[in-house]
C-alpha cells in the first residue's frame, strides 16, 4: 500500500514538473521577445510554481479522493524540497533558504493545496 502511494506521489511529481519545465520554456521565449525585465520575471517564476503545483495538487487530489487539499498541499511542499536539494547541489551553497525561497515554498504549497481542493 505505501509502496503504491510513494509511486502515485512521483507520478504526480514528474507531471508537475513536465509542466514547470513547458511554462518556464514559453515564459523565456516571452521574456526574451517581449524584452521584460528581472522584476518582472521573478512574478513570471512564482506564477509558474503556483500553476504547476495546483496541476499537481489536481492530480494528486483526483487520486487520492480524500483529505484532498492536504494531499495536494504534500505534492507542493514534496516539490519544494526537491527544487531546494537541487538547488544546494548545483549551487553548492547550503546557505540557500532565503525569505525569496520562503515565498516559494508558500507559492508550491498554496497552489498544490488549491488544486487539490478543487480536484
């Protein structure tokens, strides 16, 4: 039973980020066409946390069928930790938490746990 949960949540995990990866591709494109600047692109990132994790958090909720937006809600923090360790890996800076990275994981969390509430 956990064994199959654990597959469900990376399933649900790798959906989320096929999606992170699709929005942060057309948002670079329209970043560089439309010649806006790094202000702006940090609302772009945020947006683009927010939208995947409320996919995930929907997916993972329809599956789940109860305690939804709690699960949904894991879905984005379980995405937040992943993008954090990858982060420290490839930065090699384990100094990384910052109050940026803070609204981060409150922008994955919130929007897994929306998506599962609607899910």
């Amino acid at each position: 039973m956990v064994k199959n949960n654990v597959f469900r949540v990376v399933k649900t995990l790798v959906c989320t980020y096929i999606t992170t990866l699709i929005m942060l591709l057309i948002m670079t494109l329209l970043f560089y066409k439309l010649q806006i600047n790094n202000n702006k692109i940090m609302i772009g990132v945020y947006i683009t946390y927010v939208l995947s994790n409320f996919i995930g958090g929907f997916i993972f909720g329809k599956i789940a069928g109860r305690k939804k937006y709690l699960f949904g809600m894991m879905v984005g923090a379980v995405y937040f930790i992943i993008l954090m360790l990858i982060s420290v890996i490839v930065m090699k800076k384990p100094d990384i938490i910052t109050t940026d990275s803070l609204y981060a994981l409150l922008a994955c969390a919130g929007g897994g746990m929306l998506g599962g509430m609607v899910s």
